[in-house]
C-alpha cells in the first residue's frame, strides 16, 4: 500500500547553483568605446519658450504634406535616348 508520502517526488539536487547565466557566452564583452563617453560642457537646457516653438514646429511637420517633386516633361526612357 502507497502513503501519500511515498508519492512526493524530490527534485534531483544540483551541486552548482544556477543563476540564470546564458553559459553560450563564450567571451566577456569588449570595454566601451571611447566614443561612448563625452567630454567637455554639457549643453545648455532649452528656454520653456524654446522647448514651445520646437513643440509647435513639430506639430506643423507633422501634418504638412511633404512637397512633390516636379514632373519633368520627358519620361525616363525619352531621356536615356
């Protein structure tokens, strides 16, 4: 006769703890570029009247149809000839 207790599966230990560590990395990853870093003055913060009209011009890009390019009067293939 079986006991619930009997019934419980134990887990298999494993002597290496696992910490979510993709093992596929087969090399650390290269130092940051020095490109990366900036040197100097930090530019300066934009006015409140500054950041509005950058907000409206944006606005107006936006919904402004991009201009067409005029058609030239001869098609492509008249042209290469």
């Amino acid at each position: 006769m079986t006991t619930p207790d009997s019934l419980l599966l134990e887990a298999p230990v494993n002597s290496t703890p696992h910490h979510d560590v993709d093992q596929a990395l087969a090399y650390p990853e290269p130092p940051a570029s020095p490109l990366w870093h900036r040197h100097g003055a930090k530019a300066r913060p934009l006015t409140p009247e500054q950041q509005r009209r950058n907000c409206e011009l944006l606005l107006l890009a936006q919904h402004t149809p991009r201009p067409r390019s005029p058609r030239t009067t001869k098609t492509r293939a008249e042209a290469r000839s």
